[in-house]
C-alpha cells in the first residue's frame, strides 16, 4: 500500500453494478461493499473528504423482487430503483458501521446542476454532511425522474458531482483495468492507456459497449464523464475496483489504471451542463468569418453569419454549431426556433446564440458521445 499524500483533498469516487454485484446474478455482494468501505475508510483516515456516486440500486431491487432479467420500460426501472435503494444504502450502512463512521443519501436530479438555487442547497447538503464526518453516497433520483430529462448514468453525476463539490480527482471505478488499445476479450494483445491528454475522436473509439447486462454504462460512459471532469479542472482515473489499495494509491498519485489529464481552465457548471449533458437537437452552420469571429472575440452568434440549419428545434434547444467544412466547434442555447432561424438567415439583428450560453470546444475534442 502506498502511503497517502499529506496534503488534503477532496475526491469522489463512483462505482459501478458490475463492481458490486454477484457474478451469478443481481444480489449485492456484501464482500465487495466492505472492501470498497475499507478502502474508503483508509482515505478518510489520511485527512482526506470522500464523496461516493454509487449505482446497483436496481440491481439491487431485483434481487429483493427475485427478478433474474433486467426489464426494459422506464417504470419498472423507477419502481426497482425505489426498491433497490432501500438494500443499498442498509448494505453502505452496515459496512461503515463496521468501520467506525457513518454514511447519508443524496439523490440528485438533472434540476439539481442547471438550476442556481438547486444546485447551491446540494452542495450545501453535501457539504454539510462532510463537515459532520458523514460519508455522501450518491445515486440519481430515479423514483422522480423523468424519462426525458435525466442523467442516465452515474459516471456523468460523478463528474458533475466532483465539478459541485470542487474536487481534486474523481476516480471511476469499474470491472477493467482502465482504457486498453483494444477490446480484451476479442484481441489479447490489448494493453492499457495510462495517460490520456485529451479525449478525442480516436480515443473515443477504443471505448466499447458495457460488459454487463446488470451495467448501464460502460467505457464510452467512462470517457464521457473524464472529459465532462477535466474541463472542472478535475484529473480523472478509471481503474478496476478489484485491484488492491486502488484508492489509496490512487490518492497518492500511483499509476492504477488510465489518468485522464484536467484542463487548466474550469468551465461554469451551466456551460458544463450544456456541453455535455444535454443532448444537440440540431445543427446550425456557419461562415468562416462567424467561426473566426466566435473563436477570437468571445461574441454571440448572429443569423448574418449562419448559412444552413440542420434538424427541427425549438428556442432554447441545444444545437452543434459548425464550420463550412461540417467541424462541430461550439454547442449552445439558440434564441430561435429551427423554422425562424432558416427564414432569418443573413439578417444582422437576429441573435441566435447568446455567448453566455455557447461553448466553444477544443479542435479535436466532441462535446457529447
């Protein structure tokens, strides 16, 4: 075991079904809860806040329901969550129990980022719950939510959770050891990524499907969330929850997996929401004067610099705004709607895209897998 850095930081930790699941079916497995609770309990121990993004709460709804197969339609989901998040969180309960500490649920909503007041009382529960030596164990509030507007996994609340709670490093732990060149179970050459500086199209190709039927995301999931953590200035690890003292080493800076390198700049958690967590409904395309315009002055998108519209949208939908050459650059919040915008192409007094709510995105990174 390595030993921990002296300096304190702030982390947050998500794992997932696979990792806490029966290889057999969906009962939780009580020796995997009690290894991650250690490994939790050392980190703390150190001086360390740990802050824990946990899934399983369906899986483990249908092992208390007796089901063997996953349904598919969102109401069963709801109702196996509601279920399942009873046993979870008594399992968390019992493990932290044992170790001398306790632990408190938070159940996050999309709301819960976007909106300004939300999304100060969830820090301010959180940290609340830090300050009184109380371990966060966070899960979505499936039992609430809307089909339409939610997250749909726990790697993208992990990193927007780390983006809330200003942490140091966000480690997702999974059932592989990191990113790896290639798809282990079809080439056994495959080796892992230690580092990666930027996530992009060629990254994103190496992430395959989940694994598990138990699962919901998977490493495409993973990459997602690294990314959305890096533009908060966040250094990301993926690495296998099984490995020894994988938090501990780690928090200490030890090579455990694949690092995801933070960007210096930390974009505002509206900005993050847009970039990466709601989905584009359209395209608008733009000039070279616009791109360049856009890129060096920091501006707001006009109709005079739009040449084509892409896909049907109403104002206040997410759009990809592209070069001539079809490049996506930016995402934002358009002021019109899509039949609006095609009748006001050229105009110079049509604001299409406030710069408070636009995006621009690296060359060679996407904003949304």
């Amino acid at each position: 075991m390595s030993s921990l850095a002296t300096e304190a930081k702030t982390i947050v930790v998500k794992v997932g079904t696979s990792s806490l699941t029966a290889d057999s079916g969906p009962a939780l497995d009580p020796a995997a809860i009690a290894q991650l609770c250690r490994e939790i309990a050392a980190v703390r121990q150190a001086g360390h806040r740990v802050v824990l993004v946990s899934s399983a709460a369906i899986a483990a709804g249908m092992a208390k329901l007796a089901m063997s197969e996953r349904p598919r339609d969102f109401d069963s989901l709801q109702a196996l969550s509601a279920v399942g998040q009873i046993e979870l969180m008594r399992a968390y309960d019992q493990a932290c129990a044992a170790l001398g500490f306790h632990c408190g649920q938070v159940l996050l909503a999309p709301p819960d980022f976007f909106d300004r007041a939300r999304y100060l009382r969830a820090r301010s529960c959180i940290e609340q719950q830090l300050a009184l030596d109380v371990l966060p164990i966070i899960n979505e509030n499936d039992a609430v939510a809307d089909d339409a507007i939610r997250f749909g996994d726990n790697d993208r609340i992990a990193a927007l959770v780390a983006h809330l709670v200003h942490a140091d490093l966000l480690v997702l732990l999974t059932d592989t050891p990191g990113l790896l060149t290639a798809d282990p179970r079809i080439d056994q050459g495959a080796s892992l990524i230690e580092e990666i500086r930027v996530v992009d199209a060629e990254i994103e190709a190496l992430a395959g499907g989940s694994a598990s039927s138990m699962s919901q995301g998977g490493m495409a999931s993973k990459l997602s969330a690294a990314r959305i953590a890096t533009w908060s200035g966040v250094d990301t690890v993926i690495a296998a929850a099984h490995r020894p003292d994988v938090l501990v080493d780690a928090v200490a800076g030890e090579s455990v997996g694949t690092l995801v390198c933070s960007r210096p700049e930390r974009m505002s958690a509206r900005k993050l929401w847009i970039a990466f967590a709601l989905a584009s409904e359209g395209q608008v395309q733009v000039d070279r004067g616009a791109r360049v315009a856009l890129a060096q002055g920091g501006g707001s998108l006009l109709a005079v610099g739009v040449t084509g519209v892409a896909g049907e949208f109403a104002a206040g939908a997410a759009v990809e705004i592209t070069d001539a050459d079809g490049t996506v650059f930016a995402k934002g919040l358009v002021g019109v709607d899509a039949a609006a915008l095609r009748a006001q192409i050229g105009e110079r007094a049509v604001e299409v895209v406030h710069r408070d709510v636009m995006v621009l995105l690296p060359e060679g990174e996407t904003s949304q897998s």
